[in-house]
C-alpha cells in the first residue's frame, strides 16, 4: 500500500495545501487538496474518494473534480454520510454555486455518492473500509482502510480527544491523525474537537492499554504558523512513548 499525503494543513498557501490523502492513486480520503496536486491524467485515475466530514477544506475539490469527470464522460465514486451528502446537495453542489454533477449528465452522472454507515465493513474498489466516528464539531468519521494484502492504515480525519471507543474497532499498521495546534491551544483544541501533541499522547496510551501495541502515527492538520512549535512537542511525545511520530508534509510519500 502506498499513500502519498497531498495535503497536510489546515491553512492553503504557496507551500501547504488542505488535508487529502491518497491510496495507491485510485483512492482518496477527504478533497481539500487533491485538483490543485493531481494532473489531469492522475485525476482521471482516481476510482473512489472517501469525505470525512462536510467542512470546506475537506470537501472543496469535489465540483472541481466533478467538472474533470463530466468533460470526460465518466463518473467518480464518493462515499461518505448522509450529513456530507446534505451539505454538499445545498451548498457546492446546488446547481447554482455551480453545476449539480450528483445529476449531471443525466444518463451517467459524473459524481455518484454512496452513503455508507459507520461500523459496517465496506468493500470499495478491492479496498474493506470501516468507517468509525470520531469527535468533532460536526459528524465525523474516520476510515481503516485495509487493502487485498492486508496493509492497514486508519486515518481519523479532523477529531478531538475520547477516542477509547474508537480504537476498540481499529487496528492499524499506520495511524494518520489530526495535531492541528501546539499544547498551550489545549483548550481551543478540546472545544474545537481536534488534537495538540499532549491530548494525543493521552489518546496513544489509551490506545496502547487497549490494544498492546502502538503503530507508527503521522499527522496532518497544522497550522503552518503553529508548526515548529508543534513539532517539537511531538518529538518529546515520540520520545517519551519510544515511538515513530512524523509531521506529514506535502509530498510526503508512506509505505507499507
């Protein structure tokens, strides 16, 4: 399995791009940096995206890539919840911000979404996905994704802290995970319902008391001006729980 980090922050500028993963170039999680890092050719590739959440720097691709699929006569496949299918159908989609590709063109529309239910393995494009909820401002989920050879990577997507019911359900080779501001944000962060490095420390030891292990954790999300702070945080949480913990980066390309 090979993933390649598109987009790593929560700010857009010359150098950071919001959050989007892809897997193996035929399957994305989350849409806030995938037309403006993917060729034309390399979009056309894409069979699936998953979209955690309806916030904007997760889901804004999604008419761009509409547009892309539409002039090519063929159709993306987008998963996700009943809550992001709302947002997007009266929002990006509404036929009047721009185009309904959820309906165009009529015979073979360019987007087709899926809804899908948290805790129900989904076979998607030779991929099982589960897809759990975590804690955020708006419903969430976050998706394991484990391919045919039984590579696992479990990505949370935006969420705070509380995340014992989660990692009953996953158990992965590789943790992607939201660190959006450094530790004196601690607050910000649990009312927001996203991470500093010291609230995932707490998530990683409880993940650990439950599952006996810990994998190798990356995580997206920063502020870009918050950075350095943050990641000299994270290097004293990797430190201390003697374990791989990385910011992501644009570009940054992961294996398993």
């Amino acid at each position: 399995m090979d993933i390649q980090i598109l987009g790593a922050h929560n700010c857009e500028s010359q150098s950071s791009k919001f959050t989007s993963l892809l897997i193996d170039n035929v399957l994305a999680i989350d849409a806030g940096g995938l037309t403006s890092s993917l060729s034309l050719k390399a979009q056309q590739k894409l069979k699936a995206i998953l979209l955690t959440h309806q916030h904007y720097d997760h889901v804004r691709d999604i008419p761009a890539l509409g547009m892309n699929f539409y002039l090519h006569h063929a159709t993306i496949n987008i998963y996700s919840t009943q809550s992001v299918y709302d947002a997007l159908t009266t929002r990006l989609l509404d036929g009047k911000l721009y185009p309904n590709f959820l309906e165009q063109p009529q015979q073979n529309p360019a987007i087709k979404f899926t809804i899908i239910e948290p805790y129900r393995i989904e076979q998607i494009e030779g991929y099982s996905i589960l897809a759990t909820e975590v804690n955020h401002s708006v419903p969430t989920i976050g998706y394991q994704v484990t391919s045919s050879e039984g590579k696992i990577v479990f990505y949370t997507g935006d969420t705070g802290p509380s995340l014992a019911d989660c990692w009953k359900y996953v158990s992965p080779q590789l943790l992607i995970t939201d660190v959006t501001a450094p530790n004196r944000y601690d607050e910000f962060a649990k009312e927001s319902g996203h991470l500093t490095p010291s609230l995932l420390k707490q998530e990683l030891v409880t993940f650990q008391e439950l599952k006996g292990y810990l994998p190798q954790v990356v995580v997206v999300h920063m502020n870009p001006n918050l950075e350095k702070e943050i990641e000299a945080e994270i290097a004293a949480v990797a430190k201390t729980l003697n374990n791989s913990i990385s910011l992501a980066y644009e570009g940054m390309q992961l294996h398993l």
